[in-house]
C-alpha cells in the first residue's frame, strides 16, 4: 500500500495499516511529516471534540458526513489516540487537546508508531505523477518510482502552502476521473479596503459580527474581534470566513455589522452612557468615551455616528443615541479572504458522490482512496478538520486492510 501524504490521515492510516501486517510506504513532500499538526491549536493541536455531530462539517453532499461519521465519532478518535499513547483532555467548548498540550508530542508520537508498525515513511518525496496500468498504480516521485495495487491519497488541500498544502492531490484526482467542488479559503482572516481599519490595526476586543450578503443576513458568530493593517480577524471572523468566501466567489457584496459591545443591550448602554455624564463637563467627547471603547476606534465611531457634541456637556439623549447606534452597528465592509496563504482549510475539494463513505474507496477506480482534507468536507474550528482527516484514514485503512491480498509496494528509485 502507498499512501501519499504524511499529515493527519496519512499518518494514522499508515499506523492502522501497518499494525495489522500491511507492507506501507508513505511519501511525504517536505523534509519532515506532520508540519499542520505541529503548529495547529497554536502550538497545542486541538486533536477533536467531544461534540462530533454532522452539521458541524461542511460539504456539498451531507449525506457522505452522515454516513463517514456512523460509528467514528470522539470515541472512534479517543480510542485511537488511546492506542498510541496520547490520552486526551478537554478545554473549552468539547475541545480535546493532547495531555502534553503540545502539538510537537502529537507528531513525535504518530511518527514513532508508524515506525514501530514497520511504514516506511520517505520524506523529500514528491509525488508527480500517478498512472494505473492493469491493478497497479504507478507513481512517480522526485526519489524515482513507486507502485502498488493499493493507493491511498492523503495529500490534503491547497491551504496553507508553507506548511505543505498543495493542489498536487486535485490533479492526481482528476487525471483518475474524478470531479472536483470549488475550492475556496476557510477559517481565514478578511480583508477591507476601508482606511478606517488599518488606524485601528492592534485592537481587539469581544464583539458580536453580523455577515450580510447583498443586504441579507449570512451569519453571525460572537468572539474576539482582532482589526488588522489588511482588515479583521479573530476567531469570530474565522468562524464567518466560510461563507464570506463562498459570497465573495459569486461576486456579491460582502459586508460586516460590528456589535462592539455584545453584553449590553442598547437600553443597558444608552443608560451607561447618561450615568457617566456629568452636565457641566467641557471634557471633549473623544476623552469622554475613552472611558468605555478603545482609543484607536474612537475617531471612527465619532466620525460615523453622526454626533454633532464635541465635549461632554452638549450630549443629550438623542446625541447618545447616536453613539449608542455607531457601537452596536459598525460596518466593515469586505473586499476578499486573505486567500488561501493565510487559510487553516479549505473548503470544496473532491467530490464525495464519488467516494463510498464507508470505505473512503473511489467509485470510479477499483484499489484507489482518498482521506482527509483532499475531500470536499471542511469542519468547523474546535478540532473538527483533525476529526474529519483522522476518522476518514481509519475507514480508508480499515477497508484496505481488510482486502490485503494485494498490496505490496515496490520501487525503483
Ligand atoms: C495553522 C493551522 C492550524 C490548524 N489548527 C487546527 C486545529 O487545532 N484543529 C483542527 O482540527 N484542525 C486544524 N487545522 C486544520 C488541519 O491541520 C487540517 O485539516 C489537517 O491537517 C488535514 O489533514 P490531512 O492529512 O488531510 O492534510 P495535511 O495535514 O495537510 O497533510 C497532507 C500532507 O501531504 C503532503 N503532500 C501534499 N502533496 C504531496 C505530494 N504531491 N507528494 C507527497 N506529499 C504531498 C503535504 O506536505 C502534507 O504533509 C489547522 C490548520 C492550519 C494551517
């Protein structure tokens, strides 16, 4: 068996495979595997959740999630992780983290037991070009040719490209048959082209963003709001990127309504706004609202709430009404996704009507696989990518080494 791609999936396919007696080599591009697992969860690999349910994957076919995810939910990962020695704990919102809180452990860990099980990982190894004469698949490398009956492609996305993603996969899949959903950035930052963002770059704070599409509400997602010389970031504007980037595909006019204030209500701040008034104050307004929101947003705030006050003392009801709309409705609009550089996934790939959910076999293809982030199915943040590239190697691995009569590997490098 040939598994291309040493990340996630190839990883925990090649332990599976190679522990039950499989002869594995594993072909990796760069220098060293695992390069998105030791950087992910900020250095701490968010391995999965505890929460593993379909709607928290993405896809234009649900029912392949649906189907994949029988049987495979936390428990399927827990138990794996159990077998290598990587027991799991939890952090916030069902996030499951290594014990060690180190991604680096994770990768030391997986490579170690892939070796233990006899893989033969080679790294510095492109793959090129792949060819099926008869029931062999030929594969050609930078370190010379390989092949097998058995082929199973973890090359994972285009996302990302320092850390090893490459569309290689999408051209292999291709050139096999097989069709491709549009690829597009996910769990991305989003730029603006408005000045206003870059004299606020360093601010962040917890707010509420609301997407609109063409005036239509797409999503909304409470979080940490981070503005940027290149526009916003933050977790709740990599948990809106998705959609932004499927609007801003189809052209259409994306735009931001910042709450800056989530924890009040407009009664609840309009009336700490008039508690914090003294009448006879000549204290220019820009200093006065220093006391709630950051300095750096202030100017922005005062020049579109429309505000006519310039100090403390001519504010009324009315003035702070003003203020109170500008904080609970800041637009931003977006000009694009900081593309797929900067993108932890991407969403689209290849398309699941063609892949048996059960066996993560190609149905156009008889010997060939596919697992992980190659797949049209992104997950949302919280460990559900990692979830999604671990279970589906497990099935792929499962159902290849359930029909192991042949696949040896062989090369002649
Ligand atoms: C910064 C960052 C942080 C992240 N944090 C998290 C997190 O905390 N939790 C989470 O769930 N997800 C996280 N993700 C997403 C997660 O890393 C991916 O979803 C996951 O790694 C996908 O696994 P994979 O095996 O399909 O692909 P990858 O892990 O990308 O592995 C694919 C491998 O194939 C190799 N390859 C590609 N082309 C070839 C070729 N032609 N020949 C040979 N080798 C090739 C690549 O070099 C790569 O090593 C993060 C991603 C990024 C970028």
């Amino acid at each position: 068996m040939i598994i291309i791609g040493g990340g996630a999936a190839g990883l925990c396919a090649a332990i599976i495979a190679g522990r039950k007696g499989l002869n594995v080599t594993l072909l990796e591009q760069n220098n060293k595997v695992g390069k998105k697992i030791l950087v992910s969860g900020n250095g701490k690999c968010n391995i999965t959740n505890r929460h593993i349910t379909p709607h928290r994957f993405h896809s234009q076919n649900p029912d392949f999630v649906e189907a994949l995810l029988d049987n495979y939910g936390f428990k399927a990962v827990k138990a794996f992780f159990h077998t290598v020695g990587l027991p799991l704990v939890e952090g916030k919102e069902g996030k499951m983290f290594p014990m060690s809180m180190q991604a680096s452990s994770v990768v030391d860990i997986l490579l170690y037991e892939a070796q233990q099980a006899g893989v033969k990982i080679i790294c510095n190894c492109r793959a090129e070009r792949i060819e099926k004469n008869g029931e062999v698949f030929r594969i050609e490398t930078s370190q010379g040719v390989f092949s097998s009956t058995k082929l199973l492609i973890a090359s994972g996305s285009v996302a990302a490209p320092k850390l090893g993603g490459s569309d290689a996969g999408y051209a292999f899949a291709t050139r096999m048959g097989h069709s491709l959903v549009a690829r597009r950035p996910s769990l991305v930052q989003l730029c603006s082209e408005e000045q206003w963002v870059k004299a606020c770059a360093g601010v962040k704070i917890k707010g509420h963003a609301t997407l609109f599409a063409n005036g239509e509400t797409v999503a909304q997602k409470e979080g940490d709001l981070l503005f940027t010389n290149y526009g916003i970031s933050g977790l709740a504007i990599l948990d809106l990127s998705r959609q932004a980037a499927h609007h801003l595909a189809q052209f259409d006019y994306c735009e931001l309504s910042l709450d800056l204030m989530p924890n009040f209500s407009k009664e609840r701040l309009t009336n700490l706004l008039l508690q914090n008034l003294h009448a006879e104050s000549n204290k220019p307004l820009s200093l006065w609202l220093q006391g709630i929101l950051p300095k750096k947003l202030i100017p922005h705030i005062l020049n579109v709430s429309g505000c006519k006050a310039n100090t403390e003392k001519f504010l009324n009801r009315k003035e702070i009404g003003k203020l109170v709309y500008a904080i609970k409705h800041l637009r931003l609009s977006i000009s694009d996704t900081r593309g797929f550089a900067y993108a932890e996934v991407a969403a689209g790939g290849v398309d699941t009507t063609e892949i048996d959910p059960v066996t993560m076999a190609s149905k156009y293809v008889p010997g060939l696989y596919f697992a992980g982030e190659i797949l049209d199915v992104d997950g949302d943040r919280g460990g559900f990518n990692f979830h999604f590239a671990w279970v589906s190697a497990m099935r792929a691995a499962a159902a290849i080494t359930s029909d192991r009569a042949s696949s040896d590997t062989s090369t002649s490098a």
